[in-house]
C-alpha cells in the first residue's frame, strides 16, 4: 500500500508539473486594445496591421522596463490581397509595469522615423 500511494503521489506530482507548463491561452490585442495585463508567465500577442507597402514592416521601437516582459516570437500572417498582420507574441515575466512602443517603418532606412506607432502599456501582478 506504500508503494501505491507514492507511485499515485509521483504521478499527481508529473501531472501537475506538466499542466503548469503548458501555461493558459494566449491573449491578443491590436492597435485600438493597448492596455494589458496579464500574469508572470502569461503570453500576450499583438497584432499590427501593415499595408503591404515593399520594406516595411513594424518592430519594437522602444520598451521601458523591459525586464518585465520578454519578446518570444514575431511573424507575418499575408492577407489574400495587399498587406496582412504582423503577430508579435511576449511573455511576462516579473511583477511592474512596462510600456511596449512598436513603431511602423522601412527596414532598409535605420534613420527613417516610423509612419506610425501605437503604444502598449503592460500591467504585470
């Protein structure tokens, strides 16, 4: 009966280990939903719409207090036409506050200003 019960506590243990890593859904915001909070160890995914205009594209133009939330991944999603969604996902990782700015620009031009920009802020408890 021993032997049972630590097998049964061992595998309760796995279980919990591993639901606890499989972290709760990913929440999206956009360019009109810019005030977020989340969890450490939440993932939130912005998605920024781009014209499809040649050597474009957005990208983080400034982060204050970035050592409470980390980029995880970016990629771009085309629309049938012209254009499509860029998706950025970050993660939380510490209790603050964080202010997210992506900025819209030409990749190739480094001193180019950004066409546009919208600003997130991050709320992290």
């Amino acid at each position: 009966m021993t032997r049972r019960l630590v097998v049964v506590i061992v595998g309760a243990v796995v279980l919990a280990g591993l639901l606890a890593g499989c972290g709760g859904k990913t929440v999206t915001y956009d360019q009109f939903h810019t005030n977020i909070a989340a969890k450490p160890g939440d993932q939130f995914m912005l998605q920024l719409d781009t014209s499809g205009q040649p050597g474009f594209q957005w990208g983080l133009a400034h982060s204050v207090n970035p050592g409470t939330v980390k980029k995880v991944k970016s990629a771009f999603i085309k629309n049938a036409g012209t254009g499509g969604v860029e998706e950025w996902t970050f993660q939380a990782i510490k209790p603050g506050t964080a202010v997210l700015i992506m900025g819209y620009s030409k990749v190739t031009d480094k001193n180019a200003l950004p066409t546009n920009t919208v600003t997130f802020n991050v709320l992290v408890q």
